[in-house]
C-alpha cells in the first residue's frame, strides 16, 4: 500500500534518513522503531510531505506521492498525528474534529458559496461518532487547549481519523501515557485494524509496538537494519547492538 | 462654570464624534491583526490599500455618476481585488521563511500605491460622496452628525459580518486552524495557499468598505490620509494585541475617541504625539494587548 524507495533526506551534511526502502501492506500494522535521532519522525514527515524529500520515492497505492503538498496526501488517503500534540488548542473539540471532517468535502467542489461560507449550525451534529470515539462526547464544547495530555492524545487520533484516511501515521501516540492508558491505545488501534485501516506506528513504547504490530522495521542513523515479525526483532542481534550497544542510546 | 459646562459638553461631544470614528480605526487593524494571525507577517500595505479602493470607486464614480450606495460597494470590491493582487505580489511568490522579505515587499507596495495615486490625481484631494451629511441628530446640548451615525452603523455591519464568518462559517474555522497550527492545518487537508489567499480578499474587502467609510466621513481622498491611516491602523493592532480581533475592534474605538478628546483639549497639531503618548502607555503595562495579562506577571 505504502511503498518507500531508496528515500534519503538530508539535512545540511546529516543524513536523517539515508536510503531507506520500506513496504507497509494493506491493513497491517507496521512498526517502525530505533534510537531517538535514528530518523523515524523525519520518515513521517517525508511521507504526509511535511519535509521536502532528498532523494527517493514514495509510493501509495502506486501513485507517486513523492512531492505532494501535505493536504494532497491527505486527500490521497494518509492522515496522521504528531509526536508533540498540534491541536488547534483555540478551537472547541468539535470544531478541531469538523476542520478535518470537512477539508476533503472542499475538494469535491460543492459551489464556491456552500465550500466556504456554509454555516456550522449541523456542523457539531456531524462529529457525534468522532467524539464517542474519542471518549470526549461530554467536552465537545470545551477549547482544545484546556483538555488533560490523555483527552488531547484521543483527540489527536480522532481528528486524524475525521477525514476518513486509509492509513494513519502515528508519531509515538504513546508517548507520556500511563500503563492503563496504553492498554486503551492498543485497544483502540485494534480497533482500528479491524476497520481496515492500515497504520505505520512510530513508538519508543515496547509493550505496545511488540504487543500490536504485525511487523516492524528498525532504523539506526537513517538506515534500516532489520525488519520482521515482533519475534524476529526481538532476537536480532543488529537491533540488541543499537539500542544497548556502542551508541549507548538505550532508551526503549 | 459656565464655560466649564460648555467645554464639558464638547469634550463630550468630541469623545462621541471619535467613537463614532473609530469604527473606521478599528476595521483597518482588524485587517493588519488578520493577516498577521493567518500569516505571522505585517502586511504595511494594508491601509494604503483600502484608501486606494476608495479612490478606485472615485474613478469609476468619474465615468458615470453614481449613487453613493453604489460607490461604497466599488470600493468593498476594488479592496477584495487589491487584497488578492497584494497577496500574489507580496506574499505567495516571496520565500516566507525570511522575515524581513514579505515585511519590505509590502513597503514597497505601500509605496507604489501612494505613488500612483499621487500621480493620477495630481495630489489633489478628491471629494467623495456621503450619505446623511446634512442631518444632525439631538440630543439636549449634543448632536450626532447623520455622515457619522451612518460611517458607524456600515461599519459596525462590516464588522458584525467578519466576526460571523469567522467564528461561524467553514472558511473562518479553517483560517483560524491554519493561523493556530499551519502544519497540523495542512494535514487535516487545508490548502494553506488557498486559505491565505482568501484571508486577504476578505480582509480586503473589509479595509474596502473602511476606505470608503473614511472618504465618506472625511468628505474628500487624500494622499494624505495613507501614512496617519497605516499608522493609526498598527497602533491599534498592538494596542489590541497582535492577532486579537475584539482586541482591534475595541482599541480601533478606543484611538478614535482618545484622538478626538485631545484634539479638542490641545489642538489637531498636538493630539497625535497623545495617541503615541497612550501607545506606549500600553506597550509599558500591556506589551501583550488590550485583553492579555498586565505586564511582569504570568
């Protein structure tokens, strides 16, 4: 579904990303994990086009993606949320919801007059199923920005889901939570899997990267050194040496 | 005493007539504060464009004679197509990452429209119609101008139906997305480009209308009139708060009724170094805005 060809991006003389080639199938989740500085959220970036990609090719569903603005990867099907949470903390909950809801209504050209200037009276109506999905029908009202990090992390998701992409690229959506609430992600991303989303999982998380992945790759200075099912990884002497090895980066 | 009553009275009234005014201050900061929001960029040109609206209704009231209604509305449009053709000279070509590039680029424009206006015309001021201009409204000792009441309430419906769209409609909900998070906006499908480009059509059809408003009150166009309205224009907008809309709005009346009372109490020579006085005032104790926390506490 998601293919990255050779993909190099480089920033001044560091190569965040050096070469990398990745296949993520449909409905799968797949795992992408290494030391902090090991390119994993720059690979996020290349992909929705937040970044200018170097070198390379990205490829979804085979169409060529590789230069495309971040809201034309949207409308080609890849949402995503980020490391650390972007909502539009101004908005109300719904508002943050029905901004993404509706982004790919404009493209299907409904009439100047009704793309821009249509009111929101129904509006909030239309993010009932996102907010129970989130957990937030009772703080609909409520500005982003005063949410507790658990409420905004599900908002976070919920808003990447609200224009129905294809697949979903979550930037460590673990990162910070408690126990509990990692069990409730990982509830939830299975969820997701049975919806038939497809999701590329960046996660310092173990627990929940082993625990849900179908498979995973790890990258160390922009390269990819082993790919696999959670087992494999888990026993690969390359990925032991990267994380606790000479770098002495071992934070999983 | 008596003379006290008497000054009392016309300070009162002076205070009135700036309120009225200020309206007019008001919508021009609402447009620097807009596009400072969505873009993080001062667009200086912005005044000069919305008096260049005006003028561009004086042109096409020269050809046909017009009823003013039809006047003002020239000039709303001419603002909307002045905004949009600033947007493409000054900000979608030019690399945003340099501030100072876009910052020049609408000098250069704030320039260049005071130039062309100064050659069309010849520097002469231009009469520009109103409406209402011979009634005069009582109340006891004080009169509200009609031209005024009439500046205000056009104003106060331009401003009414800014605040609806873009606290109601998709198009304001998405520009104040982009204004709040520009790379989260973009990936919830956004185009910021296209965002950008209607935020400055919108805002100039807005500074249009204030073009008009201003010509109308002050009953003649003026090259004059594009310096003290670009700088009046950013007064309110700190004085407002950078990016505030009913910071602006507030402060536009604010300015407009400081400027009137000290213009009453020492003179039209004297009264701006006070609305300069009453800017720093608020950089020292509200650097943030008229709606942000006092300064030195957080």
């Amino acid at each position: 579904m998601l293919e990255l060809k050779s993909l190099s991006k480089h920033f001044g003389g560091v190569r965040a990303v050096d070469g990398l080639g990745l296949e993520v199938r449909e409905g799968e989740i797949f795992g992408l994990i290494g030391p902090n500085g090991s390119g994993k959220s720059t690979t996020v970036n290349l992909i929705c086009g937040v970044f200018p990609v170097t070198a390379g090719e990205i490829r979804f569903e085979g169409r060529d993606i590789t230069h495309a603005q971040p809201h034309v990867c949207l409308a080609a099907g890849i949402a995503r949320t980020f490391q650390n949470i972007r909502l539009f903390g101004h908005l109300s909950v719904w508002q943050n919801l029905w901004v993404a809801q509706n982004a790919l209504a404009d493209r299907k050209s409904a009439g100047f007059v009704k793309r821009w200037f249509s009111g929101s009276a129904r509006a909030r109506d239309e993010t009932g199923a996102l907010l129970e999905f989130a957990g937030l029908a009772a703080k609909a009202d409520d500005l982003a920005g005063n949410l507790s990090f658990g409420e905004q992390r599900r908002l976070e998701l919920a808003r990447a889901l609200a224009a129905k992409p294809k697949m979903l690229l979550l930037d460590e959506p673990a990162a910070g939570m408690n126990m509990e609430e990692v069990g409730q992600l990982r509830e939830r991303l299975g969820a997701l899997r049975e919806d038939g989303k497809t999701i590329l999982l960046v996660e310092h998380v173990m627990e929940l990267v082993m625990g849900v992945t179908d498979r995973i790759a790890v990258l160390n200075f922009g390269q990819k050194i082993a790919e696999g099912t959670p087992d494999e990884i888990q026993n690969d002497p390359l990925v032991r040496e990267a994380y606790l090895g000479t770098s002495g980066q071992g934070d999983a | 005493m008596e003379d006290f009553l008497f000054d009392l009275i016309d300070l009162v009234q002076s205070i009135a007539d700036g309120l009225l005014f200020g309206t007019t201050y008001a919508m021009i900061g609402i447009g620097f504060t807009l596009i400072f929001g969505v873009m993080d960029k001062l667009n200086m040109s912005y005044a000069a464009a919305a008096i260049a609206g005006a003028y561009a209704s004086v042109a096409a009231f020269a050809l046909v004679p017009l009823p003013a209604p039809v006047v003002f509305f020239v000039a709303a449009v001419a603002g909307g197509v002045f905004g949009y053709v600033i947007y493409l000279l000054c900000f979608r070509f030019i690399p945003l990452a340099s501030p100072l590039a876009t910052l020049m680029a609408t000098v250069g424009m704030l320039l260049l429209i005071d130039e062309i206006v100064v050659h069309e015309t010849d520097g002469m001021p231009q009469p520009y119609p109103a409406l209402f201009d011979d009634v005069m409204i009582e109340f006891g000792p004080f009169g509200l101008r009609g031209d005024l009441m009439f500046v205000f309430l056009v104003s106060v419906v331009a401003m009414g139906l800014l605040l609806y769209l873009i606290y109601r409609t998709r198009l304001g909900i998405a520009t104040r997305a982009v204004s709040q998070q520009p790379v989260a906006a973009q990936l919830c499908g956004i185009g910021l480009e296209r965002t950008n480009a209607m935020t400055f059509v919108i805002t100039g059809v807005l500074g249009g209308v204030a073009g008009a408003m201003i010509g109308a009150a002050v009953g003649v166009l003026s090259p004059l009139l594009t310096l003290p309205f670009t700088v009046k224009g950013l007064i309110v907008t700190v004085i407002g708060g950078l990016g505030s809309i009913p910071g602006a709005i507030v402060a536009g009346l604010l300015v407009g009724a400081f400027e009137n009372a000290f213009q009453f109490l020492r003179g039209v020579t004297e009264r701006d170094m006070y609305v300069m006085l009453l800017l720093f005032v608020f950089l020292f104790l509200r650097p943030g805005g008229i709606f942000s926390r006092p300064a030195g506490r957080d």
